[in-house]
C-alpha cells in the first residue's frame, strides 16, 4: 500500500461484534509498515463508537498508537486493540 491510496477498512471495537466499516485515504506508510489513514467515510453509529472508543483511550493515559491487528478477512481489517504503551 502507498499514500493516496483508497482504502475499504473494517474493525472490530473492544466488547463490539459488528464491525465498523469506514472509506479513507492512506496518507503514509511508516518504514516499519505502519500505515496512517485519514476517514473519509462512516456511518453516522461507527462515528459515535469510535469517538466513544477514542475519549475512552484517551482518559486511560495510555501513550503510543492505536494498533490495528491484521484480521482474516483482507490486509485492511482488523481488530481495533488499544494503544502500544
């Protein structure tokens, strides 16, 4: 995957079993493989439950990136984990 690309994401949030599917927009890609991604689209429900997830990452002051680990669906799903400490 390269910046620019479009990409199809689905994860699943901690205590979730929908997935959330979103649109974005791969804006770069790290030497070590990690990828940063810009949402262009989500369903006004995965809004809510991300942002909830977020506010709740942020209260637990953990640091590092949110990690997303590979599901068996395609390279670009995954399951939403938490924060690298």
């Amino acid at each position: 995957m390269s910046p620019e690309t479009m990409v199809q994401i689905r994860m699943l949030l901690p205590a979730s079993s929908e997935y959330l599917v979103a649109i974005g927009r791969i804006l770069r890609v790290s030497p070590r493989g990690e990828i940063t991604v810009v949402f262009l689209q989500m369903p006004p429900l995965g809004q809510d439950r991300l942002s909830a997830f977020c506010v709740d990452l942020h209260a637990s002051r953990t640091a590092g990136p949110i990690i997303i680990m590979e599901g068996a669906y395609a390279p670009i799903s995954g399951r939403l984990i938490g924060r690298a400490g």
